[in-house]
C-alpha cells in the first residue's frame, strides 16, 4: 500500500486501500487454519510422530477447507464489487474492480500456508524459508516495478504474482523430505 500511496492519485488509492483492507481480512482465514494444523501438528510430532511428519489427513482437511473458503470468497467478491457500485455510486467503481482481482490471490496463499505450516511441523528451515523468501521478494520487487508505471493494476499484478509463485514452491517442496535427527539417538 505504501508504494501504490506514492504512485497514484488520493482516490485512487482511496479505492485500491478499500480494496485491499477487505482481501487482507479475508486472508487472515487460510492464515489461522495453517495455524491451526501447525498447532495440532506440532502435537502429534511431539507425542506420536518421531519424524515430525504431520499428518496426511489434517493437512488434505486444511488444504481443502483453505481453498473452499477461499474460492467462496472470490465468488463473493466477484458479487461485492458489483454492489459496492451499486449501493455506494460510482465512485467506487475501481473498489469493485480491484477486489475480486485481490481477492484471487487467495487460492494460492491457501496453498502457500498449509503448506508453510507443514513445512514448520516438519521443521524443514530450507521449505520455510523458500516459501517465505519467494511471497516476500515476489510481490516486493514486481511491486516497486510495476506501480511507479502502471498503478494499481501493477500492485494487483505484483500480488497475484508473488502468491501464485510461493504457491509454485510450496507445491514443488511439499514432497521433500529432510531427515530430522532424533535427539535420543544424538544424546548417547
């Protein structure tokens, strides 16, 4: 938000924040459900799993749920953004374009968090910080190349972008396992 507040004009950026508010709400959802199975993960690692591998079935359950809600949440903010014109006037079309292409960016980040949490259970840093890395510098950079010349529809691309490419990688990291080396046998 803060290159898009220096690189358009105030209404602009008025329905482009509007826009943006909603989706990160909304993101916050595949956010706590990742949190959720890291939680009960990090317990069956403790207590039953000696490889700290989460379980298949909890991970499918919160993928699912994650991509569910988050598709449910484009379809309604397809329907948002027509009615925000609607009942609040014209000046809010850009609102009611923006949020639905926002909103997009959902499906990918359900996956990238699921599959970031799994790669916590597992304690596997190098998912972790691959997955990381990729949403952080793959929104950044495209965003501070593309909004100084094409606006807010630089900032909608550079978000789509990056959670689509931190996607990519926590898919392409998920079977990877790293062996984790059990304390008992270390300590003698």
């Amino acid at each position: 938000p803060l290159v898009v507040a220096q690189s358009v004009a105030s209404a602009r950026y008025a329905n482009f924040f509007l826009a943006w508010t909603v989706t990160g709400l909304v993101f916050l959802v595949p956010g706590a459900i990742s949190q959720v199975l890291l939680v009960e993960g990090a317990k069956d690692a403790d207590t039953t799993l000696v490889d700290h591998e989460p379980r298949a079935d909890r991970a499918r359950e919160a993928l699912g749920f994650s991509l569910g809600l988050s598709t449910l949440a484009l379809v309604g903010a397809i329907a948002a953004g027509q009615l925000m014109v609607v009942l609040f006037g014209d000046s809010y079309r850009d609102a009611g374009r923006l949020l639905p292409l926002l909103m997009a960016a959902g499906i990918p980040w359900s996956i990238a968090a699921v599959r970031l949490a799994e790669a916590r259970i597992r304690r596997d840093q190098f998912a972790t910080v691959a997955i990381t890395l990729t949403l952080g510098i793959g929104i950044l950079v495209p965003t501070l190349l593309w909004v100084p010349t094409r606006g807010t529809s630089g900032a909608v691309a550079a978000w789509l972008f990056g959670n689509v490419a931190a996607a990519i990688v926590a898919v392409a990291l998920h079977q990877r396992r790293r062996p984790v080396a059990h304390l008992g046998a270390l300590s003698g």
